[in-house]
C-alpha cells in the first residue's frame, strides 16, 4: 500500500492506492473502500480483470508464488 486517502467525492469512503515502493508513475493501482456495498455484476463500466506486466526473468518466481498461495 503506498497512501491511504479519504475519498474526495465520498467522505465516508477511503481511497486505498497499491504500487511499487516508490509510488512511480505506471505502478499504481486504486480502490475505493464502501463496506456493505451490493456485488457489481458484469457489464457497461464494470471491470472484468485486471493485466500486470512483469519482466520475463521473474516469471518462474510468479508462478510459484501463486502455487504457494494457492491461486489459479
């Protein structure tokens, strides 16, 4: 986590942003924090997936990674 924000156009909400350790330009990725709030279903302005770029020397270190965490 790089910076932990009250949402401007939401009070009541954080806005959460992720990135490398620096927080440089390209590396940032937000969320906006509404417990309670209904599932999204898929659609018009919905997202779907989210890509990351890695470089090509740090794959096997993913895949394992996500075989230690369980993930898919």
């Amino acid at each position: 986590m790089v910076k932990l924000t009250v949402n401007q156009d939401d009070l009541t909400s954080y806005h959460i942003y992720y990135g490398d350790e620096l927080g440089r330009p390209g590396t940032l990725l937000t969320f906006f924090h509404w417990p309670g709030i209904p599932k999204g279903h898929r659609g018009t302005s919905e997202a779907t997936s989210t890509s990351f770029l890695i470089p090509d020397d740090s794959l096997d270190y993913w895949i394992n990674r996500f075989k230690d965490k369980k993930i898919e």
